[in-house]
C-alpha cells in the first residue's frame, strides 16, 4: 500500500459509493463485495447489445443504426447506478479509471480495431456545472490503457430537450442535428466512442452518424451500462 494513501485514508476516509462500507483510496469508491456483484451484460444483440426478446432486438430491428458495433458492459442495477451517479455528480473525477477498468477486458476487440478514441460531448454549460465531461474522462483512460489517441471529434449544441424525460421514439428525434464535427477534426479514421449509458442509442446514432458523415469509418461504441426504458410507441 502506498503510504500517503495509507494517511490518506485515516485523515479522510472514503466510502463505498454502493454499499457505504469505509473502503481504502486504492479501492477507488468500490469495495472488493460490490465489485464481485457487478452484472455483467451477456445476452445481448451483436449489433447494439440491446435485450433479445422473442429472436429480436428491442433496441435496432427496423431501425437504421449508424454506428457498426456498440458494447454495453454491464446491467444499469442499482449498484451500477449508485457507481455513476456517485461519479458523474459526486465530483468523483478519479473514478473514471476504476470505471475504465471495468470496461476494458469487454472492450478489447473494438478498442484494438479502432484507431483513435472519442467520447459523446457535453455542453459547455453542462461541462461547467460537473465539472467535467463524465464519457470523456472514461474514454481518455480507455484510450490511454489501449495505446491509442484521444481525440475531442464532437461538439454539443446548446439546444434540445433532456433525454430522460422522453419516450422511445421521442429520444431518437430529440437528437437530430444535435451535434457536430470540429473543424479541427483529423483525418478521418476508424473510431471508438464512449459513451456511460445505453437506453435506446438515440445519442450513440445520431454521433456516429455525423462521424461517418465526416468519413470516420468505421464507428464503434462503448457504454458503461445498458438500460431499459419504457417504450410507448416504436
């Protein structure tokens, strides 16, 4: 054990963001328990790793998919809940490496066809107000344990409805138009994006639409969790 973070530990303590056990900096707000109850994603679509009901995907039978692989990692439980909300508005930035971690073993295969990595962008108001972009800290560990590039490809445009608050449907027009490429983007490549939550893919689809657009071929991602949402209407 490192010994500042021994100190560390006694002078300010850190607890588990799941179960609230005392856990060591090392440990990274997961305690060994919670860590081992993780429930990983398996039977999934090829395609977008959404729920097969019936022979069929919920998520992209009948619907254009821009992006050409997508990976959830693990079930959106309530422990997988506890650890991003704990990150994303805990002002845990550290965590993206724990976070990473997780994905990293699961995100071998697209990572190693990949030639650079990006994230879904943030607003800038939404940025200021975390204090980071929770997709792009991940991405950048994901990028750094896989020896290849991070790269800002995207921008967020400060219009548009809240996801969360719409329907299945709903969720993939909300996203029309809502980003854009940089214009200092590379040359076109193929690409990892990372994203922390897959609930339809609206935002994962319309961003790997505008990468392709911009020749970026082709277009993997990566969500930290896959999660369900009740659908009105297709």
């Amino acid at each position: 054990m490192n010994p500042l973070n021994a100190i560390l530990d006694i002078v300010s303590p850190s607890w588990c963001v799941s179960c609230r056990r005392p856990v060591r900096r090392e440990e990274k707000h997961l305690c060994a328990e919670c860590l081992a109850k993780i429930n990983y994603v398996t039977d999934a679509c090829p395609v977008c790793s959404g729920e097969i009901v019936s022979g069929e995907c919920e998520i992209c039978s009948g619907r254009h998919i821009y992006f050409d692989k997508n990976i959830s990692v693990a079930e959106y439980d309530d422990l997988i809940k506890a650890l991003i909300a704990g990150y994303k508005f805990g002002a845990r930035k550290r965590m993206a490496s724990l976070i990473a971690a997780l994905c990293f073993e699961r995100a071998a295969d697209v990572l190693e066809n990949a030639l650079c990595v990006t994230a879904v962008p943030s607003s800038g108001r939404k940025k200021w107000k975390r204090g980071f972009n929770q997709s792009e800290e991940i991405a950048k560990e994901l990028a750094r344990m896989g020896n290849r590039p991070y790269l800002n490809l995207l921008k967020e445009k400060e219009s548009g409805r809240k996801q969360k608050s719409l329907g299945f449907t709903e969720r993939f027009l909300n996203v029309l138009d809502k980003y854009e490429l940089k214009k200092n983007a590379i040359q076109p490549c193929p690409v990892l994006i990372v994203d922390d939550v897959f609930t339809t893919g609206a935002t994962l689809n319309e961003c790997a639409r505008v990468l392709k657009a911009g020749g970026f071929n082709p277009v993997f991602s990566l969500t930290v969790a896959r999660a369900g949402i009740k659908r009105l209407e297709k």
